[in-house]
C-alpha cells in the first residue's frame, strides 16, 4: 500500500457483498475495473463470510501486483453512524458485528466499510447515470431493496447510518412477512425475492396459465425463482411480462412516496432486476405518474437505469476507500 498525497491516483479493492455472492474488482480513480474476482457467500456463518471477503481481496491484490489505496467493502446491513459494526443484516448473519476491525485484522490493509447501496448510489453520483445531481437517490433491486442518497455531492447516512433503508417501509398492512421482521415490506413486492413469491403463487394457482414457467422447473412450483421468471418475460411469455410489470407498478409507487418526502431530481434502479430494463422502469414511471402527490403541478424525478451495472456496488465502495484512506 502507498501512503500521503499519492493515493489519489492509485487504484482501490472494491468488494460487494450480497445475499448470493462476494464480488470484488481492482478499480482505477477514473472508476474504471480493471480486475474482477468473486466466491459465493456463506450467508449463515459471520466468520465464512469474512473469510471469502478476505479471499476475493487477497486474489485481486496477487494479481494485481501494484500498490493500492486501501479496500472499501459494500455490504447488505445496517451499518452504524461510523460505519464500523453491521448493526444488522436481513439477508446475512451479521448482529452487532465489527466488520471493518475484524477485516483490518484479516486483511493489514486500511479499510473503509459500509451499505452497498450506499456504495452503488456513490457510484452512479461520481461515474454514472446520476453524475452532475443535486439530490440522487438509488435504488437497488435484487434479493431485497436497497438505496441511497447523494445530496450536495455527499453521501447521506443519516442520524444513526441506516438511511436509504426504504425496502423495509411498510407498503401492505400486514402483508408478506419479511426477514427484516416486519409485514408489507416494499421489498416484498418489488423486488427479485418478490418476483418469484408472485411466480409461485401464481403457478401453484393457475398452472395452466403458467405453463411456459412451470416447464423451466419440471413442473415444480415451489422451485420458481426471480431470474426464472426474468429469462421468460425476456423471451416474451405474456404471464412472466405481466409479473414483470406488476413489480414495474410497484416499484413506480414506491418512488412516487419517496418523491414526496425527499424530492430528488433523479432516481437510478440498479441490481439484478434492473437488467429488466424497460420492462420493469416503464410500468414504474407510468405508476410514478399516476401516484405523483401534486403531479399536474410539480416536476417529478427522472427514473433511469444504472450506468454501471452490477459493477456499481464495487466500484463505489473502492472509490469511498480512496478518499477515507490514511
């Protein structure tokens, strides 16, 4: 590692951590990735899950051969106000957890820890589809929801370091149970979990309307996934696209209640689902339309897809290493 005024220009370790997979790139100050690694995460072990960041740090590093900035992690939890313990993980086993310590100990490299969403909405801020706003929300969609806030070119963390935390509002009074613990999270109905829940419902319902599905799965419901309904809405089947937009509707609500409490100027959907493209963010605008509290007399946010892809999570977390580096 280099140290002082020469860090700006070096690359960072970027590593995103998500419900299914630890993903880590080499990226340069430009926000470009120049090397990319990635393990499986062991979501019930806290140790396992360290192990494999540590990993897909020590490959990238190896590989790479030159000296780096520091190591920024973006992982799905609750982070603190300093951000270094994961206050709590619905989709990992982190509670209470002292990531960015334990990492430091693991790895002898600075560190910088924090949300992934986080990570990505500073991504798509310095490199992407929200560069140049004011005020930019992202909103992540895979296993669950995820977001964050850029506003007068910061990242917003609040009070306590859990704002952005809008896949778990309350949107159906006691709707689907979520690992979060509460009913009627927002993530429960827009988002990859979410699309295949519908999916399954509706197979086990109306197995005849759905029989393009259940032949992806031997005839088995209960194995419908999100990506397999994406792959079919993909190659057209009428029941897949109209999953595809009901989630497209109530990703289009959700932003229409966030537009009335933060007013932001751009809204960016990133993760899996967003690969969905026009399929899922047309049916959003078109609800955003319809939900807008004023519309008629009021600008709304523009509603656009990331820029960077599944990259976003990584990159933004290498370049927040770099600027946070001693």
């Amino acid at each position: 590692m280099a140290a002082g005024s020469d860090l700006a220009g070096l690359p960072a370790l970027g590593v995103d951590v998500g419900g299914t997979k630890v993903a880590g790139g080499v990226v340069a100050p430009d926000g470009t990735v120049l090397e990319t690694a990635r393990r499986s995460t062991p979501t019930a072990s806290v140790g396992e899950t360290e192990a494999a960041v540590a990993a897909v740090v020590e490959e990238l590093a190896g590989r790479h051969g030159g000296p780096l900035a520091a190591v920024g992690v973006g992982a799905a939890g609750w982070f603190d106000r300093a951000g270094d313990v994961v206050l709590f993980s619905p989709h990992l086993a982190w509670r209470h957890s002292t990531l960015r310590r334990d990492l430091v100990a693991r790895l002898q490299r600075p560190v910088w820890v924090g949300n992934d969403a986080d990570a990505a909405a500073w991504a798509e801020y310095r490199f992407g589809a929200a560069r140049g706003a004011e005020l930019a929300l992202c909103i992540t969609l895979g296993t669950g929801i995820g977001g964050g806030i850029v506003a007068d070119g910061r990242l917003q963390r609040g009070a306590h370091g859990v704002a952005g935390e809008w896949g778990h509002m309350r949107v159906v009074p006691d709707g689907r149970l979520c690992p979060c613990g509460n009913r009627g999270c927002w993530e429960q109905y827009a988002s990859g979990s979410a699309l295949g829940t519908t999916a399954r419902q509706v197979a086990t319902r109306s197995p005849a309307a759905a029989a393009r599905l259940l032949d992806r799965v031997a005839g088995d419901a209960a194995r419908l996934t999100g990506e397999d309904v994406a792959r079919a809405a993909a190659e057209g089947d009428p029941v897949a696209l109209s999953l595809v937009s009901d989630v497209g509707e109530w990703l289009g609500q959700g932003i229409a209640d966030l537009a009335a409490v933060l007013d932001p100027d751009v809204v960016v959907i990133g993760g899996g689902v967003s690969v969905l493209g026009e399929m899922v963010l047309r049916p959003a605008r078109e609800r955003l339309d319809r939900a807008l509290p004023g519309r008629g007399f009021r600008p709304g946010p523009r509603v656009v897809g990331a820029a960077l892809g599944a990259q976003a999570g990584l990159v933004g977390a290498a370049d927040l290493a770099r600027r946070v580096a001693p």
